[in-house]
C-alpha cells in the first residue's frame, strides 16, 4: 500500500494537486533569447520585485529598525574577522551591526540604494 501511495504521488501533475494550480506559461513578449519556459523568474519579478522597488522609501521609513533578535544574533557570534552576507538586505538594516566584512544584497535595485546611502 504505502508502494502504491508513492507511485499515486510520483503521477501527480499540478493540475492533479489539492490546490489545483495550473502553470502559468510566460508571455512570449517577456520571455528573453534564449529562455525557457521557467514562469518562476517571470513571476518573481512580477510579483516580488516590482513591489519592493515600488514601496521602497515606504518601508524605509517604516522598517527602518533592526528586528531585535537578529542583532542580537550577529553581535554575539561575529567575531573580528566575519564575512556576512545578508541576503535579502532590503534597506540594510541589519548591514550596521556587520562590521566592515559585510556584503548585503537585494533583488531590489531601489532597496540596495537606500541600504548603500544608509550604511555605505
């Protein structure tokens, strides 16, 4: 039996899930040379880029504090010879508890400047 269940999940095809989702195809016009038929970076960019470039000097004035238990975590465990990448930065908060071995990165264009003027 439990054979036969992983066989029934293996034949599952999104159009078969619970939820039903169906893959989104790209639109010919957004698709670059030599792309595929990835929707994820189409998506993505959609809908997760778009936004974060648009409210950028939003949640800069509104989330401009360091989420407490982050900074609490970077400045127990680096040390004076730590790398970190922050990954995700959006307007680097966190960047100023890093010290100079920190690189912050964004898919936000809008975001990394904010974070580049703020914390240099």
């Amino acid at each position: 039996q439990q054979q036969q269940q992983q066989q029934q999940q293996q034949q599952r095809t999104p159009a078969t899930r619970k939820n039903k989702t169906q893959p989104v195809p790209v639109p010919p016009e957004m698709k670059k040379e030599g792309e595929g038929d990835d929707v994820i970076p189409y998506l993505e960019n959609l809908h997760v880029k778009r936004v974060y470039e648009d409210i950028a000097d939003h949640w800069n004035r509104t989330r401009y504090s360091a989420w407490p238990r982050v900074k609490e975590w970077i400045l127990k465990h680096k040390s004076e010879s730590s790398f970190i990448l922050d990954v995700g930065c959006g307007n680097g908060k966190h960047l100023q508890f890093c010290g100079d071995l920190s690189v912050g990165c964004d898919i936000s264009l809008e975001q990394l400047k904010i974070a580049k003027f703020s914390f240099g």
